[in-house]
C-alpha cells in the first residue's frame, strides 16, 4: 500500500449561494504520509469543515486531485465514496456520533456489519478494539450509561475497528472538560504513537493543535503554515 494516506493536489472548493460565489479552500495542496498525526487548525471561517469533508471523502472538490491510498477519490460517485468511508476511515466527532441504546460493543461493531462480517468476527473484533482504548470492561455498558470521555473512548475503538489507514477526527475533545480531553489526546498520541495509527485532528484550538507532531494553520482557504513540532 502507497506510503502516502493522502494527498492533496490544488484543491479547491466553491460554494455558490444566489448572491455569490464563496471559495472555502483555494488551491491547496498537502500530503499526509503513513504514521503523521497532523493537528489543523485555523479561526472559524477558515475552512476546517470544508476541508475535513473532503479529505472524510463526505465531499468531492470543485477543482483539483485528492488522492487516497494512492487511489483518485475526487472522481469516485456517492457509492464509491461511502464505502471508502466505511472500509478506510474512521471518523471521530465532537458529539461522539454513539446509538445511546445500543451496548458499547454494538456500537464498535457498527462499521463491521455494513462490511458483513460474521457474528463471531464481529464480537472478537469489537472487543479488541474496545480493549485497545482500555474499555474491555465495560462492553455491555450502553453510552447513556457512560461519561463523555467514556462515550468518546467508545467512538475511538469504533473508529479503529475496521484498521482504517486514517483516523479522522473533528474536535474530539470539544464536549469534555480540560482533564477529559487531555485523557482523549493522550490516548490518540498512544494509538499514533504505539500502534502506527494515522491521524488527521481539526482543532479551533490552537493550544491543542499545538501539541500535535504536525500543525497545519488555514486562514481563508489557503494553508499559511506547515510545521513539524
Ligand atoms: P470552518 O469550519 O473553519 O469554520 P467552513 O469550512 O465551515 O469553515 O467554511 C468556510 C467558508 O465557506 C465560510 O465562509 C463559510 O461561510 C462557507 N461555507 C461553508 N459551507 C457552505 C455552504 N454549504 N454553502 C455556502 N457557503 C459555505
Ligand atoms: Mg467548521
């Protein structure tokens, strides 16, 4: 598999209201290569949303190439698209994204039921992954019954169930209190850091963009900074 997750070749992608035409991201271009943890960050307006659609394979751009896997996935069509969602992201969201009613280990199994695997791959599997973000104990325990930071370790397992080649995360830490999310960043730097996980994190927060190895800074569209930590 190619070296590189993902790569961005002069992407560009336009909004068109009645009134006018807005350029969320304008010509931008990087890449991200297996194993980086890349903090992006930039003020509201800046084009996160937009950016996290399309890399999240949500979105196709108006203009320019995105390469996942070393595949084109800027011309792939709806069904296309969601499948590399399902097969080789996973996702990561602020509100955590859980079925409140359904047992932790449901919820991590999710992902491995569109996939179809069977009853007993998807049991062994979620439960390896809800182990690997150190919640084997509480696999019947159902989100409405769990802290945030609980809730959020449970979407972290389901993110990593299917070994996806990106983890995909949109301020992860943004329903948690500071010693919450502290906890949850430093389990993502675990997983990068311990068992190769590659992480793309959108972040407001430039004080927790700063701690990632990589911070890519957006202002109107366009990449104004790119630097290793
Ligand atoms: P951020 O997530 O950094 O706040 P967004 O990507 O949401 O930024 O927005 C970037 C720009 O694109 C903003 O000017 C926003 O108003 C505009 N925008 C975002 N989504 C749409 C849309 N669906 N239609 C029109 N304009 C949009
Ligand atoms: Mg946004």
């Amino acid at each position: 598999m190619s070296d590189r997750v993902l790569d961005l070749q002069g992407v560009s992608k336009i909004y068109r209201t009645e009134a006018e035409e807005i350029r969320a991201l304008d010509n931008v271009s990087f890449a991200v290569n297996r194993g980086e943890f890349v903090g992006v960050t930039g003020p509201s307006g800046s084009g996160k949303s937009t950016l996290l659609h399309l890399v999240g394979c949500l979105d196709t751009p108006s203009s320019g190439q995105i390469l996942f896997d070393g595949n084109p996935v800027h011309t792939l069509g709806d069904q296309g698209l969601a499948t590399i969602r399902n097969e080789r992201i996973g996702f990561v969201f602020q509100n955590f994204n859980l079925l409140p009613r359904i047992s932790a280990l449901n919820n991590v199994s999710l992902p491995l039921n569109y996939a179809g695997y069977s009853r007993k791959e998807r049991s062994r599997k979620a439960l390896a992954s809800l182990e690997r973000v150190r919640l084997g104990h509480r696999t019947s325990h159902k989100p409405s019954q769990m802290s945030g930071g609980e809730r959020q370790r449970v979407a972290i397992a389901r993110a990593l169930v299917m070994e996806p080649s990106l983890i995909l995360a949109d301020e992860p830490t943004g329903n948690l209190d500071q010693k919450v999310g502290t906890e949850i960043m430093s389990l993502l730097f675990e997983l990068n850091r311990e068992q190769g996980a590659t992480i793309v994190l959108i972040t407001h927060d430039m004080a927790i963009a700063q701690k990632c190895p990589r911070v890519v800074s957006i202002r109107d569209g366009k990449i104004v900074e790119d630097s290793l930590s």
